[in-house]
C-alpha cells in the first residue's frame, strides 16, 4: 500500500491478495475488513492501478483483476453502523470515480478486431469487459435488488450534459456570440456556469459532469460508441431481471436514454444501429416491467420481443407507443430535448436520425410534455443554427405540439425571454422573435386555434372550471393582448386577420374601456408597480387595435382617428365614451369593410348577461350606417332593448340616440314598436333634462317617420302626450304640443280610423282652451293644430272659426255644430280644471257654464239624462263634485266665475217644467249631495 511503482507481477500479486482476504473475511462469521484494512482505501489504490494502465493497448490482466477486485470488495462490511450493522459498502463519489476510471481505461482502447495473430489480445479485451460489467453490475447493487439512482449516476458517464436549461441569459449570450467553435463555446458556457456555482450541491454535481465523457454523443471513434453502447445495453439486460427496483420512481434519465438511442438506432454504422436496438429494447423491458399493468405485462413483452428481431422501423413504432404510453411528461421532455440538441449540435447523421425520430413520436398527439420553458429557450436561441430542412421541420413539428399543448407556457415563456433580454440590455434577435411566432402559427389551422384561445383569454379571463389556476402558467390578459399583437405582426396571414378583425376589435376595444374606465380610480391609488402595469395594459391594448387596423388595410381609418386625436380621447379616463364614437364614426365615414359583422359580434356579445362592457357597445353601435341597418334583425333589436335601464341616466341617453339612428334607415324603423316602449318609459323619468331630452328625440323622427311603416308607433306616442299637455315648463309643454301637431300632419281622411279618431275628438276643447296659453308659441301651435283638424274632418266652417276667432268665438260654433257631444265637451271641460294656468281654468267653468245654458233641460237634456246608465251618472256626479271644488281656485276669476254659474244652474233649476224625467230627480240630488 505504500505509494511508488509496482510491477505488473507485483501489481497482480497484490490484487490476488485482496482478492484472497476478501473470501477470508466474507467467510467469517462476524468478519469485519476494520480488523485487517479499510476497503475504501484498498479500493483507492486499486483505482491508482487502473490510472496507471496504459489507454493505447492492452497487454495485461491489471485492469481485469482491479475490476474483479472491487466486485469482491464490494459487499464486504466496513466497520459497525449504528443502524444497519454495517456502513455501506462505497460512497456515490467513489464509486463514481472507480466507475469513470474502469471506463475510461477500457473505452480508450484502440480497435481490437479477432485475428489469429492478435488471438490473445481480442480475449484479453473481452475478459475485461466482462470485468467491467460485472463490477457495474456489483457497484448498482443496494441489498438485494439495483438501485436506479446509482444506475443513473453510471449511465450519464455515457451521456452529455443537458446544460441549457441552466444557464442564465449571460452565459447563453457569451456563448452565442464568441467566436468559437460550436462545442467549444458549449465548453466555455458550461465553465462560465461551473465557475458561478456558489453552493456544494452545485459543486457536487459539477464534479458529476466533470466526470462525463463524450462517449457516445461526442466521439468521433466508431469504437467507443459501440462499446458505450454495449455497456449499457448490458447494465439494462441485468437490471430486466429483478421485478423490483429501488429508487425507480427517481431513475429521471429515461427520456435522455430512449432520445439517444433512437437516434443511435439510425446510424449509419451497423454496429452502432444494433447496439443502440439492444439497448432500446431492454430500455423498454424496464419500462413494461415496471409500469404497465401486470396481467397484460407478459403479452407486451411478446410483442417487443417480436418487433426486436424485425425491423428497424418496427421499433420506431414501438418508441412511438413508449413514448405517449409509458413516458412521463418530464421524461417526455427529455426525449425532445435529445432530439433539439443533437439537430443543434450534431452531425448531419445526427440531424437526420433526430428529425427523424421527432417525426415519429409526435406522428400522433400528445397530452402532456414537461419543461416546456426549457424546450421553447433551446429552440428559440438556436433557430438561426438550424439549417436543414428536415431539423427545421422537425423543431417546427414540437413547437406546435407544445402551442397545442401548453399554449400558456409557450406564449408565457418567449415573452419572459424578451422582456429578460430587454431588462439586461441585450441585444434581441428581431429575426428570431418573429420567426418564432411563425413558427408558432404555421401549423394546420394554427393561427385561428391561437387567435382563438387568445381571444377567449381576453374575453373570459378565468381559467377553465376543469383547470385549477397556476399563477405561474396562467395567461393574464395583457400577455394575451401582447400574443395577439404578436401574431397580428406575423406576415401572410392577410386572410386570417380579416376573418378574426371583428371579434378582435370588439374583444380589444372591449378590454380598453374597462382598463381605462374601471381601473382609474384602482390606478390613482395602486403601488407604481400596479399604476405601471395598468399602463402597459392598456398601451399593448392600443397597439394591438392599431396594429390589426392596419394589418386589415384600414389606414385611411388610423389617419382619421390619429387627426381628431381618438387615440388620446380613448387613454382618457374622463372622456374615453368620446373616442369610443370616434373609432365608430371612422368605421361609418371611412366605409369599414367589416361594419356588419362587428356589429353582429356586438350584438353577440350582448346576449350575455354578464356582459360587463354593455355601455361601450351600446355607444359604439350609436352610428348605424346603411350597411349596419341592412342586418339589424328584430332578434339583435330585442337584445339592444334589454339592456335599457332608465334607471342609468347614461344608459337611457344612449338608448335615445340608438332610438334616433333606428329612425333614419328603412330597415331599422320597422323594429321602433320594439324600442317604444322603453323610450317613452323616459318621458316618465325623475330626471327632468331627460324628459327633455326625450321629447327632443320624439320630434326629430317623426320628421322622418311615415304613416305607412310607423303607425303603431305614432299611435301609442299620440296617448302618450295626454300626460304632459299640462305640463308647468314651458319649453316641455310647447314640445308636445309640437309633437302632436306633427302627428296630425301625418293624419288624412282615410287614416282617420279609431282610436285615433276619438283620440283626436277627445283633445279638441283641449287645443282650444289653450289659445289662451301663457306661451304665444303654443297658441300659434294649438291654432294651426285645429285648423287641420278641422280640415280631415270636413269641418269646413269651423276651420275659418278657428283660424281667425277667439276662444269663445270657437267654443259657442263648435257646441252649436256639434250639439250631440256636449256631454263629452263636458268631461274634457272639466278634466281642465286641474291646468296650471288661471287663464285655461277660466276658459274651463265658462265652458262648462255655457253648456247648461245652452241646453234645452226640457227636450235635450232631459232626454241625456233619461238614457243615461249607472257609469255615466257616477261620471256627471263626479264632474259636478270638481265643479264646485272650483269654488276653491286660487285665482279669484275662476272662483267667482264658478259661484255665478252654480247660482245660474239653480235659478234653471227652479224653472224646469213639472214633467221632466224621474232619472234628473236623481241628478238633482246629486248636485244637493256635492254642495
């Protein structure tokens, strides 16, 4: 043991001996290797030996018995342990070295072919190899049964790093842009991160990679891949015979085993193509063994074993089933990650073996794939590096399985790439930006299944009811809107754009209002990170509206709002509503191609309840152009009238003006019996600037309006006036008597039908009692109203009555032509009672006066009386009641102008003839009870 040269006799003298001492101890009862020497430094020097032996030949049996050595060393205790007895046999780091340096002296080994001149080299090679295996084989040993976290730490000797994903954003720039060799800037990126490790874990596995040989990816000799190869293939063919593995559920470098034997599999070399077909085909005994249901385990293995002696192709179809069947997704991942690199990185057989294997396991969908940021990073820095064809389909092919997959992540990942680099100032490839996004969008339908999950996303923010929500997936409606930017930048896609530019614009718009009216007062009192964040909210909602206006031609639109600053007013919390109208009047002027189906998608979006941007619709779809009316259905009608609220002063100001623009086209004033009854509902409102508004509406339309196609409209608002003929205000009161002389204006003889004619009937001592209205406008108004009501009715001398005489004048001609309605004068003379104007209530009591005097009690009236039924006697009680609560009024004219007509009525009274009807009995003593 002491340190020195031996001899290669002393050399095999000393491994018989520990040999020999091994058998001792393993043959005693409680044989302890303390009591003679300790293993871990038996097996240090016999490391020291296998260092020693030279790599360019094989002359001695020195490496074999080292390695026989170590197996006989290998389950021998080491001293007591205060729980197992025993300690175990070797540390992970010796064994790791005792592996590497087995390795390294045996792999190193020039090509030895069988020969009868080199007959004892070749089995010289072959025992050593043996040796090795079973060392390895003795070395994964835990009790009873292999211990797969041991397995790995062997097999990655035989395997390259997977260092991308673990680099920074530093260390992939330096590499990028230093002027070496592909694998050497791989080498200096990898010491740059080695160097940067600051903890002992780190440290530790950075000494695990030191370890790593380029055996079997990076060799260039046939040699050492072939017996890289083998070893494996003969560690996995002694792992299938144990059912139970330790540590199985550990063992996470399946997906780098089955990436790098498929692609192994389609080397050009035989030797290679077989080994890799072997190892292959134990990797998958292992995973059947160990993960597929028992009863049908035996089944499977039959098949495989049939397929390994078939063909090549027969066990791609095999790799295909592992690989969506019996993968994890981060073992899934794994596999893609091979196939990237060795595209990246590899040879041109390399690059044909990986597309080719790539094309093969995602011939059929996936459902899930692990590491998906780390796969997006690898292949978004290494786009430009891909050249070939085939690769470049190949990567095209697992990036739009992971966009179909894992839409959130793709998207989520390229934009923390491009906001990282920007934070390290950077410089970012545009080219590989946007090669990136079309790549994303190239696939199959690809750019309608993205714009389509997208605009969900923005639409309906929260996450499917089957998905439980993972912030740190989660696609938040700024990414979203910055991914549809993204995409609206994509060229070729000219089609699509134009097929998606009506729900993107609602979607966007939509998105606008409720960042900038909802999030203002949040943003005034947010953190400068969140008033921040809002910002860029609503600055990427703006340029993904520009930028699909664009890309949809409408540039002229983009200058006309850009002149009138619309972009300003939308930003604009107080005034947005006005650049919402702006950006509709731009679409109406500027004749938009797509009027009609932005405003069916509006409508469309309406239908939901839910729909908590309703007022940035309903002021957008204020301008309907002839194109827009041309669709408008009684169904998208129904819809805009359900969200009318009077309530909401700003809701109901924006249905009167949607009412107005419903008015002006052919096809939309059919649907205005739809809107009717909401819109009067504002005449009614507590809001008198509404009312106002409302009457103002009212009187624009009708100019517009025909008998023809709006008569049911016209008629309900002729009943509506009643309510406000009174009215105290002036301006309100002049409007609708203005209102209800454009409604006569539409009457003619042959439209003169009930209910309008009773209607009309009903309002005439109306009209003429307000001749005598304060407001000069409304008598020149209520004048030219009777003349053409006296013109439709052929009232021929009335009408010059009424065009020159006074208020009397009127009254006495018209109770003298029409002699059959006093009664009726007589109720409408009374419901005046109650004006607001002392000069109508005058007017009122004289008429009703003058009514008494001019019947004749014994021959006319008598006879009313006597064919009066019950309704009608309650009706004349009632009168008289309000009749001589006129004795009350306020104004002293029409006061003592009642008393003089209730004394006259009485003085009447007391000289009607002894033979009048029982039933005036009855209204005598009416008259006493109201007195």
């Amino acid at each position: 043991m002491e340190p020195g040269q031996m001899s290669q006799l002393d050399k095999l003298s000393f491994l018989n001996a520990v040999v020999t001492l091994s058998s001792v101890v393993r043959d005693q009862a409680n044989g302890n290797m303390n009591n003679y020497y300790p293993k871990t430094l038996l097996a240090k020097k016999i490391e020291t030996f296998i260092l020693e032996e030279p790599t360019e030949l094989l002359d001695s049996s020195v490496r074999q018995q080292a390695m026989l050595c170590i197996v006989a060393l290998r389950f021998l205790p080491n001293g007591p342990s205060p729980t197992s007895g025993v300690k175990p046999p070797f540390h992970l780091c010796q064994k790791l070295d005792l592996v590497n340096v087995s390795i390294t002296s045996t792999f190193s080994l020039p090509l030895i072919m069988p020969s009868l001149d080199r007959k004892d080299s070749a089995s010289l090679y072959l025992q050593t190899i043996q040796a090795l295996d079973d060392m390895l084989q003795a070395l994964v040993m835990e009790d009873m049964s292999p211990n797969m976290v041991i397995l790995q730490s062997f097999v990655e000797i035989f395997l390259p790093p997977l260092l991308w994903d673990i680099l920074s954003y530093e260390e992939r720039d330096l590499m990028e842009t230093s002027h070496l060799d592909s694998l050497s800037a791989y080498c200096l990126a990898v010491a740059l991160h080695l160097f940067a490790s600051a903890t002992e874990e780190a440290r530790l596995v950075t000494a695990g990679f030191g370890i790593i040989l380029p055996w079997l990816v990076l060799s260039d000799k046939v040699q050492e891949q072939i017996r890289a190869l083998s070893t494996v293939s003969r560690l996995l063919r002694f792992i299938c015979n144990f059912s139970e593995l330790s540590h199985m559920e550990s063992f996470s470098i399946t997906g780098k085993l089955m990436g790098t034997f498929s692609i192994f599999c389609l080397n050009p070399s035989q030797d290679i193509c077989t080994g890799a077909l072997e190892a292959l085909h134990y990797l998958f005994i292992v995973l059947v063994l160990q993960r597929s249901v028992r009863p049908k385990t035996e089944a499977i293995l039959k098949d495989l074993q049939k397929q390994f002696r078939g063909n090549l192709m027969a066990n791609m179809q095999s790799l295909t089933l592992f690989f969506r069947k019996y993968l994890t997704p981060e073992e899934r991942a794994d596999v893609l990650l091979v196939g990237i690199e060795s595209m990246i990185n590899g040879s041109a057989n390399d690059v044909f073996a990986a597309s080719k294997m790539l094309k093969m396991i995602l011939k059929y969908s996936v459902t899930e794939v692990a590491k998906v940021p780390e796969i997006i990073k690898l292949i978004y820095y290494n786009l430009d590096r891909v050249t070939e064809k085939t690769a470049q389909n190949a990567i095209k092919k697992v990036f739009q399985l992971l966009v179909r997959v894992h839409t959130d992540e793709v998207i989520l990942t390229l934009f923390k790439i491009k906001d990282q680099s920007q934070r390290h100032h950077m410089v970012a490839s545009c080219h590989r930006e946007s090669k990136s996004w079309e790549i994303l969008a190239s696939f199959p339908k690809g750019y309608q299944v993205i714009m389509e999950y997208l605009l969900q996303r923005i639409i309906s923010p929260q996450a499917p009811e089957d998905q439980e929500a993972d912030h740190e997936t989660e696609l938040s409606t700024l990414i979203a809107t910055r991914a549809i930017h993204e995409l609206l930048l994509v060229p070729n896609q000219q089609f699509e754009v134009q097929t998606f530019f009506a729900s993107l614009f609602v979607a966007l718009l939509f998105q606008i209002s409720s960042l900038v009216t909802k999030g203002s007062t949040e943003v005034q009192d947010a953190q400068p990170e969140t008033e921040m964040e809002s910002r860029d909210a609503v600055s990427s909602s703006i340029d993904a509206l520009k930028t699909l206006m664009r890309s949809s031609g409408y540039l002229d639109h983009l200058t006309y709002i850009q002149t009138l600053g619309g972009w300003e007013l939308l930003i604009n919390p107080e005034r947005h509503y006005e650049g919402v109208i702006l950006l509709a009047r731009s679409l109406v002027v500027k004749n938009c191609w797509h009027n009609r189906p932005v405003f069916s998608f509006f409508i469309k979006t309406l239908q939901s309840s839910g729909c908590t941007n309703y007022f940035t619709a309903l002021v957008f779809l204020l301008l309907c152009c002839p194109d827009v009316a041309g669709v408008v259905d009684e169904g998208a009608t129904k819809i805009l009238a359900d969200w009318f609220n009077y309530d909401e002063l700003d809701t109901a100001h924006v249905f009167l003006q949607i009412t107005e623009a419903f008015a002006k086209h052919k096809n939309t004033v059919k649907y205005l019996n739809i809107l009717q009854p909401f819109v009067l509902s504002c005449c009614y409102s507590s809001s008198s600037e509404l009312v106002i508004e409302t009457f103002c509406m009212l009187q624009r339309i009708l100019k517009d309006l025909t008998w023809y196609h709006s008569s049911s409209f016209i008629i309900k608002l002729t009943f509506t006036l009643v309510h406000f003929f009174e009215e105290e205000s002036e301006q309100l009161r002049l409007i609708t008597f203005e209102i209800y002389a454009s409604i006569l204006a539409k009457v003619s003889r042959m439209t003169l039908v009930f209910p309008l004619r009773h209607q009309i009937l009903n309002l005439l001592i109306l009209l003429v009692l307000h001749l005598k209205d304060v407001n000069a406008a409304v008598v020149e108004v209520c004048r030219l109203t009777l003349c053409h009501i006296a013109t439709i009715l052929h009232w021929s001398k009335l009408k010059v009555v009424f065009a020159k005489n006074d208020v009397f004048t009127i009254l006495s001609a018209l109770l003298k032509q029409e002699k059959s309605k006093e009664l009726w004068f007589l109720k409408q003379s009374v419901a005046l009672f109650k004006s607001p104007q002392g000069p109508i209530r005058q007017v009122a009591v004289w008429f009703a006066g003058c009514l008494e005097a001019f019947v004749d009690l014994e021959k006319h009236f008598g006879q009313i009386i006597w064919n009066l039924n019950k309704a009608e006697e309650e009706e004349i009680e009632e009168e008289f009641a309000a009749f001589r609560y006129m004795q009350r009024d306020p104004d002293p004219i029409v006061s003592c102008l009642t008393v003089q007509t209730l004394y006259i009525l009485e003085a009447k009274e007391k000289m009607m003839p002894d033979k009048i009807p029982s039933s005036y009995l009855c209204l005598r003593g009416m008259k006493r009870r109201c007195s």
